[in-house]
C-alpha cells in the first residue's frame, strides 16, 4: 500500500488567470482587514465605535449642520436604523444637535469636541492603514491599481445608494 494522498492540506494550485469570482473574493478580503485594522485601535477604547456609527461620524464631520433626513438620503439606508444610531451618538457625548431655525421641527447635527477628537484618531488610523497597505508600491503601482479598481466600480453600474 502506498503512502496516503492528503488533498486537504495542500496549497491551492495557482491558475494562470484569476476569475471573476476569486477576484471579488480578494478584493471582498482586503476590505475585512482594512476595516478589522482601522478599528482595532479604537475597539479598546471607551468611546469604541462600529462601522456604521464611524460612517454617520464621518458624514457629520464632512457636512456640519446636516440633518436625519440628509443623511438618510445620502446613505440610502433605512430611516429608523439611522435614528437609533443618531440616538445612540447623541446619548455618548459624540453628536449635538440644535434645532434648525428655519424649521424647529428640524435637527441640525455636528459632532461634539469628543466626536471630532475621535473621529480625527480614526482618520489617523486610516491613513496609517493605507500607508501600510500599499507600502512598496510605486507612484505608478498605486495609479494602475487606482484605474483598475475604478473600472471595476464602473463595470458595476452606477452606485445608486449615495452610501459611503
């Protein structure tokens, strides 16, 4: 009898072309890591934030005075999720909220001094992420991968949703 033929544990053989489908997969695992390390900084933090509350932080400190309802039309996402996400910031000292003048019916939000101390310590980490992340690349590497990635996004159609 001959020696036992273990399938399982061996390298996966390259094939010579990527499909469709690994690619996606790849691009679908970079994003897992770039995001698992922008937050793995502030997961110890008191202040810890999810990827949704980064994103309505993010939006508040590029469109101060914005209200709900912009951004849920920005986001496309469901009204109700943003409220309790709006709620929840608000709660924790991360979002102020002023009534609009025009309308009193209408919230003006902007972040707190917390939130834009704790949204720059997340931009922070996403450059040094981005940095790591292309580390050795060349000027003209990270322009042919910037032009490669914008065709998959135009291949895909127009991104409807508005989301970030």
């Amino acid at each position: 009898m001959g020696k036992p033929i273990d399938n399982v544990n061996q390298p996966v053989a390259k094939t010579p072309q990527a499909s469709g489908d690994e690619l996606l997969e790849l691009v679908h695992r970079v994003m897992h890591q770039v995001r698992s390390q922008q937050y793995q900084a502030l997961r110890d933090d008191p202040q810890a934030l999810t990827h949704m509350e980064s994103k309505v932080l993010g939006y508040f400190s590029r469109a101060p005075g914005s209200t709900q309802s912009d951004l849920v039309q920005h986001s496309g996402r469901d009204k109700a999720q943003l409220a309790r996400l709006i709620k929840g910031l608000r709660e924790r000292g991360l979002l102020d909220a002023q009534a609009d003048a025009d309308d009193r019916r209408n919230l003006r939000l902007d972040l707190t001094a917390t939130g834009r101390a704790l949204q720059r310590s997340l931009q922070q980490r996403t450059r040094q992420v981005a940095t790591r992340a292309v580390a050795g690349f060349s000027a003209a590497e990270r322009e042919q991968l910037r032009t490669l990635l914008q065709r998959v996004h135009d291949n895909l159609g127009p991104d409807d949703s508005g989301r970030n």
